[in-house]
C-alpha cells in the first residue's frame, strides 16, 4: 500500500491539476464528476449542505459557517480549496483534517474503479470529502466551490443555500471578461427552489442573477450593504465586514430551519480561527518586525489590503510579492504602495510568474525592487533576519507565495 506521500505524489504528478497547470487542468462540463459520483454510490446526495462561490471571501465565508454550525454542536464538514500546508486542510469535520489512512484507502479503493475516466486532481478531493462527509454522517457539510460555479465539480450537490459572495475580475480566461458573463458562471450554483444570498452586485450583475433565480424558481436575497452588523469576528482583515455581512444575511435564512441563536451565532464568528484552522486571512506572524500574510491574489483584494497594510504600518515596509503567470496583473500594480521595498520572488509551482517578469512590470511602474531567484523559503530564511523589529513586512500577491512563507514560519517556529 502507498504511502501518504506517495497517494499525495500519485494525485499532484499524474493528474491534471489546476492549481499547478491552470488552463490544461479545466474541464468543461460536469459528466466526468457525475459519473464518479455515481460509482461511488453518490455520496453527496446523503448529507445537507450549503454551496459558497464568489470571487473574493468565499473562503472566509465558508469557514465562519462553518464555526458557527460548530458552535450550535452540529457535526460540520467543511471542503476548501486551495490547500496551504497539507492537502487534508481541504477536508475537515469540526475542524480536524481527515485522517491521512483515510485519503491512502480512499484512493486505492477506488483507482482502478475509476481510472478510465482519468478523474482531474480537483474531481478527486472533491469526491474524497463527499465520500468522507458521508462516511461520517455529517450534520451539514459547507462547500466551497473551487472555480466559478456552473462548471465547477462541486456543482452537483443539493444544497439547503447558495451563497455567492461577489463578482470580480479574476480567472477571466475560463469565466468571460465582463461582469455578466462571471455572474452568469457564478450564478450557476443556483439551484432550484433553493434559496440564494447575494453579497455584493452591481447594476449588471444584478440581472443576472435576478434571472437565473427566476427560470429556476429559487428564492433570491440581495445584501444590503447599509445593514447594521450585528456580530464581530476574530478574522481580522477589513474585507472581513463584508463577509459579515453576507454571513448574517445567510443565517436569518437558515436559522429557522437549523434553530440557531445569536449567542452561538455570536460565538462562532468569535472563534473562527480556533474552530476551523484557518489561515492566511491578515494573519499575523509576528509582531517584532510586524510581519502580516494574506491570500488576496487580485485587484479587489489587494485593493482591501493595502488600504489596511497603510493603516497599520509601521517603520519601512518591505512587500514579498509573487503572482501566477495567468493573471493580469497591469492593474494589480496601480494600487500597491510606491514607498515600499518589493522582493519580487516567484512560487514553487508550474503556473508562478517568473521573478524576472515581475522584477521588470514593477521596474517599469517606477517600483523599488530586489530580485531574488531563490526559494521563498530561503529568501525568508536570509532576509528575515536583516529586518529592524521596527519595520513592517507584508507577504502576499498568491495563494502559493502565502503557503511556502507559511511553511517557513512553521517550521522556524518549531525549530
């Protein structure tokens, strides 16, 4: 039998993998999923769920449902995507990672049983947490789409909600480059006579979506963004308002259903962290030199990011920046900090921008920049320690910049 190693090698090198491929990795229609579900006996149709997408916060979202089913004492599964530090982030109930003899059996058990239909990276660990959720009888399970939402392999589940978060520009290659046509990809998640919450929209989204709801006969709500908040959370980045407020949004509609009350609601969102094990949400490494994560990889995000990064601030600061090679990054550039140090670097993954490409767009937007062609892991390992306690530094731009710092901190911390 593999090893955990060796199932991880078997499902990262041998099948195609967005996270490391991109564009060769995606998939245009949902048969493939529908039929390895079906072999397995569909596993996702014998627990509830609610469905997350959006183009931002949809991760946050998803694990601040989590916590607060947690907190009301329901057995809660949570499937994410990407992973940080170990694969098993992507599957949790109640905020344990499944156990590692359980992805090494559940592939075994079922590669030759599916092997002709040659399942993507994606389609495994999506397959993987229903079998698990299942397996284990779940109250409710939140699943958090991957890519998009109409074709994305989460898209089969029956859930109790929908909820999409926002539109932003960002994977336009497969999801169109106009609001609407995103919209109308994100909207795919809308089942029907299911309710579905609308964090944010603008005047061409919001068509869209009204659309979609209508052929599918599904109750829609649009958050008021001049709804008062009525809870707090201990996630930490300014964006994170928003994100309350499509939760609470998302709550009031479940509440009847699940019994839940604002003091275990209240609970939950103030134990996120601890709950989940989430990370990379304005994380907090370390606070002499202040050094800050967080995964927001486009303008929206970063936008939120640098708004705040610029109000806690202290001393000189130093930016550890990387990007993917499929991303439009011309307009990313606009808002980031001129006073700041870059260390332009590039992640260990086949779709990072090359350090060189992004040493030279930033040259060019007139940035002060270091070029470095090492790993992130020895770059933090060198520059680190360089830095005066009174200096800040903020690491981000990708999703993988954020996991190989995270990695690094881990292990010098453990040292």
């Amino acid at each position: 039998m593999r090893t955990y190693q060796e199932t991880l090698d078997y499902l990262f090198q041998q099948l195609p993998m967005y996270q490391r491929q991109g564009k060769a990795a995606y998939k245009a229609n949902l048969d493939n999923i529908i039929e390895l579900t079906a072999r397995l006996g569909n596993p996702h149709l014998k627990f509830k769920s609610i469905h997350v997408a959006g183009t931002n916060g949809k991760g946050s979202t998803s694990h601040m449902l989590a916590s607060v089913f947690q907190a009301h004492g329901y057995k809660t599964g949570l499937y994410t995507s990407p992973h940080l530090l170990d694969f098993r982030e992507r599957v949790k109930i109640n905020g344990e990672v499944i156990p590692q003899e359980d992805v090494i059996s559940f592939v075994k058990a079922n590669e030759e049983k599916l092997k002709d239909l040659r399942p993507s990276f994606f389609e495994w660990s999506v397959a993987l947490a229903f079998h698990h959720f299942a397996k284990q009888q779940v109250d409710v399970a939140i699943i958090e789409v991957g890519l998009g939402g109409r074709l994305d392999a989460t898209n089969i589940i029956h859930p109790e909600l929908s909820v999409i978060t926002n539109i932003g520009f960002d994977h336009t290659q497969f999801l169109g480059d106009t609001e609407e046509l995103i919209a109308a990809e994100k909207g795919g998640i809308i089942k029907s006579n299911t309710p579905v919450i609308i964090g944010e929209y603008t005047d061409k989204t919001k068509p869209v979506f009204e659309r979609i709801a209508d052929e599918k006969q599904a109750p829609i709500q649009f958050v008021n963004p001049n709804t008062e908040i009525e809870y707090q959370t201990d996630l930490k980045g300014l964006y994170q308002a928003k994100n309350i407020l499509t939760v609470q949004t998302a709550l009031k509609v479940l509440t009847e259903d699940w019994n839940l009350n604002k003091t275990q609601i209240q609970g939950g969102l103030n134990t996120v962290v601890k709950n989940t094990g989430l990370r990379g949400r304005w994380e907090t490494i370390q606070k002499e030199p202040l050094i800050i994560t967080d995964v927001g990889h486009n303008k929206e995000g970063l936008a939120y990011n640098m708004t705040q990064l610029k109000k806690i601030q202290r001393g000189e600061l130093k930016i550890l920046l990387g990007f993917v090679n499929d991303k439009n990054i011309d307009s990313v550039l606009d808002i980031l900090p001129k006073e700041a140090e870059y260390w332009v670097c590039q992640a260990q993954i086949e779709r990072a921008m090359e350090a060189t490409e992004l040493y030279n767009k930033l040259i060019h937007k007139g940035f002060k920049c270091k070029l470095f062609t090492d790993s992130i892991f020895e770059i933090l390992k060198a520059e680190t320690k360089k830095l005066n306690p009174a200096n800040t530094l903020y690491i981000g731009g990708s999703t993988f910049v954020v996991a190989e710092s995270l990695d690094f901190f881990s292990k010098s911390l453990a040292s």
